[in-house]
C-alpha cells in the first residue's frame, strides 16, 4: 500500500462510516481493486483507521459524550453482544470476508431493507436524547449492531435501525449508534492489533506513518460527514441510501459474474 492508496482508503472511511452503507464493505471493494487486498497490512489498515473516524464523534458531541456513569454503562450494555458474539464467531466472520459475494447481497438486502425502514418504525420518539435510553433498549440496539459483522450490512445502519425499532427518532437512534461506535472501534482496533502481531507480523516505519496518515484523514472527513448525515436523515429518511446500496450491489455481482470474478480478500 502507498500514501495515496492509504489517502483513498481513508477518505472512504471517513465518508462511509456514518452511512448505512457499509464501510468495511466499501473498503474491502476499494482494496480488491487496488490489487491490495491480500495484503496483511491492508486488513490491519482498514480495521484501524476507523478509529480515527469514530474519535470523530468525541469531538463533535463532547458535551454529549461525557456524560454520567449511567450512560456509559448502557454502552457497555449494548456492546456486550459485539464482544461475545465476535469471540465466538471470529474464524466465521473471517470466512465471510473471503467471499465477495457477501459483500455484495449483503449491500443489497440492506437496500432493500432500508426503503421500507421509515414505514415499519414510523412512530413517536419516546426519548429525546441518546442519554435517555433504557437498558434494555441499548441491550437489543447491540443486538442489532451484530449484523454488522457480515461484511457489507453497515454497523451504523444496523444499530439505527435497532434503534427505531425501540420507538426511537431518527435522529436519536443515529446518535446513540454514533456513541456506541466509539467502544466497538475502540474493541475491534485492539483485538486487531493483538492479532496481527500475534500471528507474528511487525509494523515498519513506512507502515506506522500510514496508520496515522489513515487515521487523520478517515478523522477530518467523518467530522463533516456526520453533521451532513444527520442533518440530511432527519428530512429525507434512508430511501436515497436504499437505492444506493441495491444499485451498489448490483452492480459488484455483475461485476463479479459477468465481467471479472473480484478477489476480495
């Protein structure tokens, strides 16, 4: 991987982390057609950055963020199923991110899915901020989150849509989904780098400098995507990211099918 692979990379990151569109999956796509995806370092790479995305919302809702103990405890609550289930299910996950395919129908069932999401949970918001979500709300909005350990079904979506499901607005749900992004980053890059270095790999200066480069440009993006998703999902709802994701994965299976089979991982 070279600087500017790492710049892409990041700017996908920083742009798709937030959207119901999934930026693993968006990343992994980008690194195939690179020809970077066998790469070690590039899996490490695209685990890593976002990170910086995340820290993105520290910044942005610092007021929000630091909070009472209460608060943080229902994060924890909701990122207990992400922890257990990505344990448990490790060598599975990794098998899945092998198959483009997945990625793929993946991107669209979810499009599919987000057309009809206003419909299902068209109902009155019962808290009025994330800081006023029960346990067990949080409890199954982790739930929900775990779907997104398939490649291509978006974490941020998935946790919105938990969150909608628990009679929450549109906008509470995505700040909560936000918040809980921090913990579950936090989780991923850590058993990530313990991996990586416990399968005996070590990073080179040139690799550490791409980390950081990764990591400040997946950070400044996201800070102007978050405001601009927020403020765009409040009036128009997930119809335009529906279409995106069935066009998006109809395209990657036409790809894969009819003109060249991707090599994803």
């Amino acid at each position: 991987m070279n600087t500017i692979q790492a710049i892409v990379l990041a700017i996908i990151e920083g742009i798709t982390e937030f959207l119901p569109v999934s930026s693993t999956g968006h990343m992994i796509i980008a690194s195939s057609f690179f020809g970077i995806a066998h790469d070690d370092f590039t899996k490490l790479f695209t685990i890593v950055i976002q990170l910086g995305a995340i820290l993105s919302v520290v910044v942005l809702y610092f007021k929000r963020f630091f909070q009472t103990l209460d608060f943080y405890f229902k994060l924890l609550v909701a990122f207990i199923p992400a922890v257990v289930l990505g344990l448990l299910l490790s060598d599975f996950i990794d098998g899945l991110l092998e198959n483009p395919v997945t990625v793929a129908v993946s991107l669209l069932i979810g499009g599919i899915i987000l057309l009809k999401v206003d419909e299902w949970f068209n109902t009155p918001n019962i808290a009025e901020s994330a800081q006023e979500i029960t346990y067990l709300q949080a409890f199954k909005i982790g739930l929900f989150q775990c779907l997104a350990m398939i490649p291509g079904v978006s974490r941020s979506g998935a946790s919105i849509v938990g969150g909608m499901s628990q009679k929450l607005s549109r906008t509470t749900a995505a700040e909560f989904s936000f918040f809980l992004a921090v913990p579950t980053m936090l989780g991923a890059t850590a058993k990530k780098c313990y991996d990586y270095y416990k399968a005996g790999f070590e990073l080179s200066h040139d690799q550490v400098n791409l980390l950081v480069i990764g990591n400040v440009v997946a950070f400044i993006v996201a800070l102007l995507a978050i405001k601009t998703f927020i403020g765009f999902l409040t009036k128009n709802g997930f119809k335009v990211f529906g279409y995106y994701r069935i066009i998006a994965g109809i395209i990657l299976l036409l790809i894969h099918f009819l003109i060249h089979p991707l090599t994803i991982i």
